[in-house]
C-alpha cells in the first residue's frame, strides 16, 4: 500500500530496445511525421480553400484528415523528445493526457469511417435523397457530433484508469494506454468496473464495423446492377474499403498484442506493432485519396503546375 502514493511518474521500458539506434530513429520517425503534417495539411487546405469540393465526402476526407494530425500530434513530438532523452519517463497526468489523445483518435478513425460509409451508401443507393440527406450543414454537424461523443467514451475509460491505485510505475510500451496503466493495479477487483466499461467501449466500436460492412453490402448489391454505380464504386469506394482495411487490421494486431500477447515476442516487434496505427494509416490515406478521388487530383495537379511555370 506505500507504494500507491508515491507513484507519480511512469517509466516507459518499451525505449530500452532503442538506445543503440536512437538516432536512426529519431531522424526516421521525424520524416515520417513531416510527411504526414505535408500530406494531411496538404489535403485539408486544398479541400478548404476550394469551394467546388465543399461536398460531404470531401467535408468527411478533411476532417479524417483532421483526425490524423491531431491523434499523431499526440504522440510524435513526445516520442521524438524521448528517442533523444537518457531517462524515458513521463508524469502521471501526462500519461493520461496521452492515452486520451491517442485513443480518442483511434476511436475517432473509425467514427469517420462510418460516417463515409453512409455517406457512400446514401450517394449510390439513394442518389435522388443524398443532396437532401447529406448537405453540408448536415455532415458538418455529424462530424462534430461524432468526434465529440468519441471523445467522451474515451475520456470515461481515462478517468476510471485515473481512478486505480497503482503499485508500480513501469509500463512496457513506448507510450501511455488505457490497458497497460489499468494492469499495474494493486487489486484486481479495483479493475472491474474499468473493464466492463472497456469492454462496452469495444462493443461499441465493433458495432461500428458492423454498420460498415452493412452499407457496403447494400452498396455493392446495388453497384452489380448498374455499371454507373460500379464506376462511381471503383472511384470512391475503394479508398475507404482501403483506408478501413488498414486501419482495422492495425489496430487489432496493437489489441491483439496488448491483450493476448506474449513477453517472449521480441521488445521491437511489440514496439512496431504498437506503433503501425500510428504510422501505416496517417501516410496511406491522403495518399489514397488524393491519387485516387479526381476532383482532388486535378486540383493538386493545377496547383503544382501553376508553381512550376
């Protein structure tokens, strides 16, 4: 019981791997994250700066757009703080904040997706509605809503974990989640409500996918009988389906790992896993979406001659 007081720094172990390669690192991981502030930034302020892409799937790209640098905000410049520090700590309601950040961000993700799910639903199975269902007021209000209710789920998960009295300070990761503060709890049974609520998190979620892989079963029931549709299909609906696969199946190899994984896995490899959502996805969709959505194409190709002449 001494111990739950003095508790008010966590070491993060997840760094001990790194300190021979650090550098290396430390120059890799800050390319990767001035990759995604040029590719994210780029997108948003081509959407916003042009009126003729104030449509919702456009209003929907710029706010995942949004999304990603705000969740990699989150992580990045602390990281690349610690890749160059000898001691790889971190306060306690720093941890918090951290978990908050991320997590809302991820559960963000998929909150967005959903809602570019229907919209691509709304576009190709009730094309005379969509302009009435999905205006731009509408999506905007949506968006708001979504991201702000994510933001609340998560912040109840935060606050039950800042609730938990700990019994040591040591966290094998390379950043603060929900899951590896809650195991360093000196009681289990203090946990239960913190699971139950976590585990309701993921139903919710999970639910999510489901309401996903619905609308796309209308969509591509309907896309068979029209080559209209399968060609409208091919443009837009790809990327997502693309932008959903990766991000899923990142986030469920850091689960994975986090829940089931075993301590003989090498510190590296956990260290990738747990990071992939934080790299993979923040670069492949404004890339995806920008190679693939026309309108978005044609105006970066615009801009980038114009600068060139």
């Amino acid at each position: 019981m001494n111990n739950v007081s003095v508790i008010t720094m966590f070491f993060l172990s997840g760094f001990n791997e790194t300190i021979s390669h650090r550098f290396v690192l430390f120059f890799l991981s800050l390319l990767c994250y001035c990759i995604i502030c040029l590719l994210n930034a780029s997108l948003i302020v081509t959407i916003i700066l042009d009126t003729n892409l104030h449509e919702s799937m456009y209003i929907l790209l710029c706010v995942f757009c949004m999304n990603a640098l705000y969740g990699t905000t989150g992580f990045y410049p602390r990281f690349l703080c610690d890749l160059l520090s000898d001691v790889h700590v971190i306060s306690y309601y720093g941890c918090l904040i951290q978990t908050q950040l991320i997590y809302s961000f991820a559960c963000g993700e998929l909150s967005i997706l959903v809602l570019m799910a229907y919209d691509r639903y709304v576009a190709i199975c009730q094309p005379l509605k969509y302009h009435s269902i999905m205006s731009k007021q509408r999506v905007i209000r949506f968006a708001c809503f979504s991201w702000f209710t994510t933001f609340c789920i998560v912040a109840v998960n935060t606050f039950l974990t800042s609730r938990l009295k700990l019994c040591s300070p040591y966290i094998s990761r390379l950043f603060c989640v929900n899951w590896s503060i809650v195991q360093l709890a000196c009681f289990p049974a203090q946990t239960t409500i913190s699971a139950i609520v976590a585990n309701i998190t993921l139903s919710i979620y999970f639910l999510h996918g489901v309401f996903i892989v619905w609308s796309y079963m209308y969509i591509i029931q309907t896309c068979v009988k029209s080559i209209e549709n399968r060609a409208k299909f091919m443009q837009t609906c790809v990327p997502h389906l693309v932008s959903l696969f990766t991000f899923v199946v990142a986030m469920l190899l850091d689960i994975i790992n986090m829940r089931l994984g075993s301590k003989e896995l090498p510190q590296t490899l956990q260290n990738f896993v747990a990071i992939e959502f934080l790299v993979i996805p923040p670069i492949m969709n404004p890339l995806i979406y920008g190679f693939k959505l026309n309108k978005i194409r044609k105006r970066i190709y615009s801009v980038v001659i114009s600068k060139t002449k």
